[in-house]
C-alpha cells in the first residue's frame, strides 16, 4: 500500500508538471493525490470502488479548498493533478477491449463501472463545492449582521 501511495504522490507530480502547474505548488498538489489515493486503498475492500472513489474525492475536494485558500491561488491547480489517480482510465480501455472481442457483457458491465466511477467523482467535487459555498456565505451574512 505505501509503495502505491508514493507511487500516486510521483504521478501526480508529473502530472502538475506536464499540465504547468506553479512549480511552489507541486508538493502540496502530490499530497493531495497521494492522500486521496490512501483513502481510495483503505476503503477500497470494504466499500468497493464506487464508494471509495467518492469518499477519496470529498478528502481530494476537501484537501483542495483547503489548500486553494491556503496558497491563495485557484482551487483547479490541486483538483486535476489531485484526482488523476482515481480516474477510471483502466474502465475505459477495458470496456473498448471487451467490444472488440465480442464479449458485450463484459464491456457493458466495465462500462456500467466506469460511469458509475465517473459519477462519483464529480459528486464528491459538487458535494465539497456546496459545502464550501455555504460556508463562505454563512461568514457573508454573519459579517453583515456584525456591521449593522
């Protein structure tokens, strides 16, 4: 398990490098997947994929945010690096694979995972952006009251 994480830690590095991400930020985006890739291993057995990815994506969502207000710099610059590691890619190709040998339900059933996983993934980004929103919003009003 923890030659994976480093493993996710350097591929998310490289992939902030090759998406030219600032290169202060770099260290702390590979966090955020290596961190995200922890959960998705810890829960993966009891929770299947689907649940781990979407419980790995609220701590990546949330790691990101934190970070965003953190560095003071756009939140995307750790979610698309960040969430490499859980994008069903393998889904995918194994999906194409199965079609082209013939094997249909095989291929529906890969692809039935991969969206589900997809899906999952977005969720998690909506559920923290909410979270966020109505945190931000909360300190907006309550400032507001405080000025009156």
């Amino acid at each position: 398990m923890i030659s994976q994480v480093i493993g996710a830690f350097l591929a998310v590095a490289a992939a902030a490098i090759s998406l030219e991400s600032p290169k202060k930020h770099i260290f702390a985006t590979a966090v955020v997947g290596a961190v995200g890739w922890g959960v998705y291993l810890v829960c993966l057995e009891t929770l299947g994929s689907v649940m781990a990815t979407y419980i790995s994506g609220l701590v990546i969502s949330t790691q990101s945010h934190i970070f965003s207000r953190m560095f003071k710099v756009p939140v995307t610059i750790f979610f698309l690096p960040g969430f490499f590691p859980l994008v069903p890619g393998s889904g995918m190709y194994l999906t194409v694979y199965e079609f082209i040998q013939g094997n249909t339900d095989l291929a529906q059933g890969h692809l039935q995972n991969t969206i589900q996983v997809a899906g999952m993934i977005a969720l998690a980004i909506f559920t923290i952006d909410t979270v966020f929103k109505v945190i931000k919003k909360a300190q907006y009003l309550k400032e507001n009251r405080a000025h009156r």
